[in-house]
C-alpha cells in the first residue's frame, strides 16, 4: 500500500505522535476510534484510506497512513499478491495466556468450530503449518511478547485469486474467536 511521491517519503504506520497530531490535528487513537464506530475493523486497508480521503480533509498519503496504522494496531489482515500470481494474506491476534496452552489448542484442530478443517503438516519451533484441501496452505507462527503475551501471526498462502481473500479471513476470524472462548473454560 506504499504510495510514493517526490515529496513524500514511504507510507509509515508508526510516525511519532506529536507528528500525527501536528499534520492532522488529531491524535492517533482519535482517529481508529473513528474507524471503530465506522466498523473499519471489516474492511480492507484499501477501504479504509478512501474512506478516511472521502470523509475527512486527509491527504492521500496521511489517510494511507492513518489507515496502515489502523490495520497493524487492530491485528488486522493484510494481502499481498505474489510474483505467481496466487495471494498471501497475514493477520495477527494476541492472547495473554501462557504459551503451551495456546500451542496445544491451536494445534488440535479437530476442536476448531469450522467445517474446513486442515491437516497439521508441521508443528515445532513455535510454527504450526496447515494443508487445506484447496491446495492452500497456512503457517501460525507464535511471538512472545514483553510482558508475557502471545501474538499469533497467521500467513495463509497460495491464494488462487483475491476474491479468495475476503472468505479466508472470515474463516480465521471464526477459528481465533473459537480458540478464545477454548481458552476462557
């Protein structure tokens, strides 16, 4: 999503805030709890700059960034299209819940609450990777934060086309709400 101009530098999600106030006039969180009321948290990172360029007196490049931030503070998904052709997407979620027990639940994929279950292909060194029956595959790789938490980084890979890209991450919307409540019993 990186738009570059001669007087711009690359979009950049994590800008100092005082910079963020002084360009925009509004603080950081200002901003995502408008998208929040807006259920920006459903739409693509596209959506969400042209919807912040219609709707406020944004730039391109700040409503791009503003956007970009929204999407990495709120976990949200991103897709990238690969040199074949085939779509990536990525989203990440974090769980403050110790490590093995998020690990153990991830990896039993029979009690996930999705008919389209996968097959485990590998499960080691803080890596689990899935093989879908669409010839897709998907890698959840587990981060330790400071402070204890577990952020979950999902890349769900070989996507045939983009409009494949809305579906998958419904799909690990619904897998990651169903491991959550797992984790609350």
């Amino acid at each position: 999503m990186a738009l570059f101009k001669r007087d711009l530098p690359p979009i950049d999600p994590n800008i100092e805030a005082d910079k963020v106030v002084k360009e925009t006039g509004h603080q950081r969180e200002e901003w995502f709890a408008l998208l929040d009321e807006q259920q920006a948290f459903i739409w693509t990172p596209k959506q969400i700059s042209v919807w912040l360029k219609k709707r406020t007196k944004l730039g391109e490049w700040w409503a791009e960034s503003i956007g970009l931030a929204y999407v990495e503070a709120r976990g949200l998904a991103k897709t990238s299209q690969q040199a074949t052709g085939r779509f990536t997407f990525t989203m990440k979620r974090e769980f403050q819940v110790e490590m093995s027990r998020l690990y153990t639940v991830i990896n039993d994929v029979q009690s996930w609450v999705v008919f389209d279950r996968p097959r485990v292909l590998t499960a080691k060194g803080g890596k689990i990777s899935f093989a879908f029956d669409d010839k897709t595959r998907a890698h959840i790789h587990f981060v330790v934060k400071d402070g204890g938490a577990i952020v979950l980084q999902i890349q769900h890979e070989l996507i045939p086309t983009e409009a494949g890209i809305k579906p998958r991450d419904l799909y690990w919307r619904e897998v990651l709400a169903g491991v959550q409540r797992r984790l609350e019993i």
